[in-house]
C-alpha cells in the first residue's frame, strides 16, 4: 500500500475551510481559477470538496472570481 499523497488525507479537512480564505489560496492560480487535480496535488474526494469550500467563498466575496 502506498503512502498518501493528498495533503488533506494527512492533516484532516479542517485545513479546507471557506471562512478562512488564506486556506483556499494555495489551491488558486494566478487569475483566481480553481487549479486542476494533478497541480493541487488533491484526492478526488478532496478535490471535489475544495471547490465547494472556493464556491461558498466567492458566493460571500471572501475570494474573487476567475478573470478571463
């Protein structure tokens, strides 16, 4: 079995959290974009879960929405 490689499995989901913004930034690229799940470095589970933590975030204008 392998060692986990999703920062979130190893230490817990309560790093991902919509009211604290600075949390989500590391997984934003530079135009305010969800990244992909390889660049995240996510789980499934995890990915799908910090998109809904970003989504609630831009909703109460913690953090902006992507620019094109």
């Amino acid at each position: 079995m392998s060692a986990q490689s999703c920062l979130v499995c190893q230490q817990g989901s309560a790093i991902l959290d919509w009211k604290k913004p600075e949390s989500l930034k590391p997984f934003l690229n530079a135009r305010g974009g969800v990244k992909n799940k390889n660049q995240s470095g996510l789980c499934n589970t995890h990915h799908a879960f910090m998109k809904k933590q970003v989504d609630r975030a831009r909703k109460i204008a913690l953090l902006p929405y992507p620019t094109s």
